[in-house]
C-alpha cells in the first residue's frame, strides 16, 4: 500500500526528477509532484497548493536552493525541505543547513532518501503538534481569565492537562522517537553549547561518533523490527557505558554521538574500548537467534586548530570510516588535521 506524498521538485534536470520520483516510489511512497526550475514557477506551485516534502537540487541554471529557501521563509512553509545535490563543498552544505534545509543528500546516495524523509515527516507532525497544544493552552488561558469563579477550578483542571500534553510533545521533539536518546536536533544543539564553553574556559571536551557495523546486513537478514531492536540494545548499552555528564544522541540510522565534556583524546579512547566491549558482550537475543553486535567508533578532541563545531564533528567522521575500511569493530582517532589519523584500537 503506497503512502501518498505531496513532492515538490525544485530541479532542472527531468532524468534527476525521475530517479528521485523512482526512489521515493521504492521506499512505499507514491508521490503526487510538481517540478519548478525558477522562483516564478515555485511561487506559483506554493499558491497553487501545500506540499508535504520539498525537495531541490543545489544550484540550478535560473534559480537555487538557497533562493528557495528564502521564499520558504517568507511564506512561513513548514514543510521540510531537502537538498539532493552533486558534489558540493562542505561550507555551501553547511551554510544551506543554516538557511533552513533539514538535511543534504548527494545524488549518488539517494538510498537515504526515504528514511530522511520519514523521520523529517515524523519530526514536522511533531512540531505542528506542538504549536496546537500551545495554542490550545493560550486559548484555555484567555477563556479562564473571562469565566466566573465557579468555572475557575476546572478550567484549571484543563490547563494542567494542556501542559502535560505540551511537556510531553516537547519531550517527544527533542528525543529520537526508536531510542529514546537525544534526536540530531538536540544533540548537536547541546555539543554547539559545550563548544561555546570550550571557547570560554579552553575546557578539552572529545567527540565519539558510532555506527553500528553491517547494519544493512542484519535488516537484509533479519528484518527491520530485529534491526530496530539492535539500535535499541546499541543505544542502552552506550547509555550504561557512559559518565552521567556525557551527551548521547542519534545522529540518523544506525548512527550515535557521543559528547564527553572534559575529555583527552585518551580517556576518549578508554571509554570507546569499554564501550566496544560490552557491545561485543551484549549480542541480540531473541527466540529463534542470537545476533552479533559490533560497533565501529571515530573519535576527535577538540583543538585551537577548529574553527567551529563542524570542523571536530567532520574530523570524528573522517576517523570513523578509517575505522570502517581497517576492518571494522575499532576506534580510530583523528588528529587535529582531517587527513590525519593517529591512533587505532580493536
């Protein structure tokens, strides 16, 4: 059963319109689109009706993504809007990011394509959610304000179930919805801030990054509710491996962050073995199997040599793929230079 989708193409190219179309198709979607290549036609599609998703390339030979995020803006559209682009550098990826798109695809990596789009849907209901509650509860508010004392006590009684009902759609948008941890939102909002703090104090904080090894192999094998409880058991056992003042989050997929406030390279290290161990220790039960479970782990220190955020969570990413390509199930730790990789552990 197709789920129907309301796509709005911002791209120049019909061959590159369809193999999105295509993979939008093959992830369960059956998409009702338009395709615009210039900021008239766009602004018309956005007159003409609402859109569910949209979804640009970068540049284009008459108009761009960040022109088309600048008329989002302008007409307050909540849709989420994705950007699925050839090569581009890192600074123009980030500097969209900043302007409002919710996430940056290649086109030779379109398999991504789907699952983003299902949690940037999840995410948007969240929020619509929310600002209903919120407006629920300022209207509750108003009203109770206006009412003779004897509906005072249960409008009161109202208002307190309007922000339960706030305080849990807040907790909901700020953790990932499968784990429970921190969702990408919050998670890197919370490592910008121990940054800042880092700036200040010139506090040493690490940065983990951790993927889950032949994920696609265990859901190919297994199934996708066998591969969701693995993210589980990854994500409980990061938590009991962890210090209390460290910041676990997902990052997307079978990807986690893990940020540890006044941390060196080694202690990051330290923490990475144990955490490598109890994987190792803990596989994935059920019934009818076991599953091994092994993680592959990319860690970065901040240094003077960062100029932002980006630059350590980059560095952890580039470690991380070392660690993939040396065989998996290790950590490998990046020195200050993206090229540079100093030191592995099984």
């Amino acid at each position: 059963m197709f789920k129907p989708l309301r796509v709005l193409l911002i791209e120049d190219s019909p061959a590159d319109a369809l193999l999105s179309l295509h993979e939008l198709r093959r992830c369960g979607y059956e998409p009702l689109h338009a395709r615009v290549a210039s900021l008239t036609a766009m602004q018309a599609a956005l007159t003409e009706q609402s859109w569910d998703i949209i979804i640009a390339d970068y540049s284009l030979a008459h108009f761009s993504a960040r022109a088309a995020l600048v008329l989002c803006k302008e007409r307050a559209i909540d849709a989420p809007f994705i950007i699925v682009a050839s090569a581009v550098g890192d600074e123009k990826a980030v500097a969209a990011m900043k302007a409002g798109a919710h996430d940056f695809l290649a086109k030779g990596n379109l398999a991504r394509l789907g699952p983003t789009i299902e949690r940037e849907l999840r995410e948007v209901e969240v929020r619509r959610a929310c600002k209903r509650a919120e407006a629920a509860l300022q209207k509750a508010n108003e009203e109770l304000e206006a009412k003779v004392e004897a509906r005072t006590r249960a409008l009161v009684r109202t208002n307190l179930k309007l922000r339960q009902a706030i305080n849990k759609l807040q907790r909901l948008s700020r953790e990932d919805a499968l784990t429970g941890l921190l969702n990408r939102r919050m998670i890197l909002e919370r490592a910008t801030g121990e940054w800042a703090r880092w700036r200040r104090y010139v506090s040493a904080f690490s940065l983990m990054i951790i993927d889950a090894d032949d994920f696609k192999t265990i859901n190919d094998r297994y199934g996708h509710l066998a591969g969701d409880q693995v993210l589980k058991l990854i994500a409980h056992t990061i938590k009991r491996s962890i210090r209390t003042v460290d910041l676990v989050g997902r990052l997307g997929g079978e990807e986690f962050v893990v940020v540890m406030p006044e941390t060196s390279a080694e202690g990051a290290l330290a923490a990475s073995q144990n955490l490598m161990s109890n994987i190792r220790q803990s596989p994935m039960r059920t019934d009818d199997f076991n599953i091994p479970v092994t993680v592959s782990v990319g860690i970065a220190t901040v240094s003077l040599d960062d100029k932002n955020f980006d630059s350590v969570l980059q560095r952890a990413d580039v470690a991380l793929y070392a660690a993939k390509r040396q065989g998996k199930d290790r950590a490998v730790v990046s020195a200050c230079g993206f090229s540079e990789l100093m030191v592995t552990s099984v």
